[in-house]
C-alpha cells in the first residue's frame, strides 16, 4: 500500500471512529450499499434465519403494499429508484412492531396489523419507516457499531475497486441484528416530521399516526404493572420512544400546516377492518 493510500486509510478510519451518525454515511457510503444490506437482511428473513417466519400470504402482502404505494406517491421521498421500498410481513402476533431495513426493505409483523385499526395508521407507521431509510438512519446507526469493518471494506474498495459482491459474505452477518437497532431520539424526531409530509400526499389523516400512539398509551397504562421486556410492545418500546412529546408534535405540525379536525373517512377504517378480518384473521399462521 502506497503513503497515499495509507493516509487516506488512516483518516477513513478516524472519521468513522469519532462520527458514529452523520456526515460520513451521507458522503462516503454509497447508496447502493443502503440496498445491498437490506437485500442480505430481506435474503434472511426469506430463509427464515434469526427466528424470523416470513407469512408467504400475497393477498396481504399486496393490501399493505398498496398502502406503503400510496405513501410513496410524495415527491420528497428521494431515493424511488434506488430503493424497492418492498414491503414483507413478519408473522408473529407478538411483536407489535414495524422496521425499515436499510435501501427501503420494510418488514410489518403480523401482531402490528392486528393491534392498529384503520389504514392511515398503518400508512402513517409505513412514512415514518420509510423516512428512517430515506434518511439513512440504520447505516449511520450501524457505522458506529460496524465501523472497523467498513473502514476496512471501503479501503479494500478503494484498492481493489467497488465490488459490493466480492464482501457480501461478511456483510450478511452485520445485517442480521438490524431488527433489535434503536434510533436515536433526534432520528426519530426527524422520521416522524417527514412521515408528516409523506401522509399529506396520500389520501390519509396526515395525524392519524398519533392515534397509534395514544392507542400505546392506553395499552401501557393498561399493563403498568407488567415487566416491560414481556410484553409485545417491548421490542417496540425498545426500539422506538414513546412519549407524549410525539403526540404533542404532532399536533403542532397539524396546526402549522392548517390541517383540521380529521373526517372519519380519512381514516379507512372499514375497510382495513375488512381486509385484515379476511386475509390475516382468516390466514393466522399460514407458511
Ligand atoms: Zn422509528
């Protein structure tokens, strides 16, 4: 290796070291990179590796599908061509969850579908996921916990070339534990704002995700006396803060874009309800 070369190693790595989240993702890391580790991630799920049961139920796929497409009409939402922004349902009616795997592989476990109860919540859950892939979030989160690694891969990219495939091997292993990754607060904040925007271009209650986390709230206060990491809230909790802040900001945006009181059929409610009774109610625990 070249003085050049090691130089240009050597500040690599003190970059990634000293800046887990931010700018180094955004100039340094390819997009393409974003859709390679969500495609080993997607890859896994499929395969069924670390616990993870894809419900092969096309019907349900495609309604949710449909309402992530919806959402995705919004022209903030950069990277359409990039990203398959393909939506998989994860069937366990234990996790009330949902997760954005990096390049827009988003995952919906069937508990999820089950607790919300009309469409532009789902919608709503579906823009802030998809913000947290537009933002980049899981990449900046992974580079302080991976950065060694891509320190190392992106030098050998630089020597040998950007072959993304000639590493896939050990990239498969870094992306199985994308499912347990908590943002950080302001990561949150920031993909809630946006899943704002992205719900003002859909037929949809632009609030009604609020509705989710009020309808967490009353759940919570239900259970108080239940240990946290027992519940199937607990791997959204631990992943996603919940606070009245969330809903409190909600209602500021509304109110600064002058949306009102929300029409009930803005929510659509019925005909989630109908949906979900026939395609997941009638298809519990089908492989
Ligand atoms: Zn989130």
């Amino acid at each position: 290796m070249n003085s050049r070369r090691f130089a240009f190693s050597s500040v690599l790595c003190l970059g990634l070291f000293f800046n887990s989240c931010g700018w180094v993702v955004e100039t340094a890391f390819p997009i393409s990179l974003d859709e390679f580790l969500g495609k080993q991630f997607y890859d896994a799920a499929v395969q069924g590796k670390e616990g993870m049961h894809v419900l092969r139920n096309e019907r349900l796929r495609t309604y949710v599908q449909d309402v992530a497409s919806r959402v995705l009409k919004a022209k903030e939402i950069r990277f359409k061509q990039e990203f398959p922004y393909k939506v998989t349902i994860l069937n366990d009616d234990s996790v009330i969850n949902a997760v954005c795997a990096p390049g827009g592989y988003i995952f919906v476990y069937t508990g999820l579908l089950h607790f919300i109860k009309d469409e532009a919540t789902l919608a709503g859950i579906l823009a802030h996921e998809i913000a947290h892939a537009e933002k980049r979030h899981s990449m900046k989160q992974l580079s302080s916990s991976i950065a060694t690694y891509f320190a190392i891969y992106l030098v050998l990219a630089y020597v040998l070339g950007p072959d993304l495939a000639q590493h896939a091997s050990g990239m498969a292993s870094i992306s199985s534990n994308l499912l347990s990754l908590a943002n950080s607060r302001g990561a949150e904040e920031e993909a809630d704002a946006l899943g704002f925007q992205y719900m003002r271009a859909t037929p949809y209650y632009p609030g009604a995700s609020a509705n989710f986390f009020r309808e967490i709230k009353r759940w919570r206060q239900k259970h108080s006396g239940d240990k946290e990491d027992s519940l199937p809230l607990g791997k959204y909790l631990s992943t996603h803060p919940m606070d009245d802040d969330r809903i409190a900001d909600n209602e500021k945006r509304l109110k600064a874009a002058g949306i009102g009181e929300p029409k009930p059929e803005s929510f659509f409610r019925e005909r989630y309800r109908q949906k979900i009774g026939a395609l997941l109610g009638d298809t519990k625990g089908e492989e």
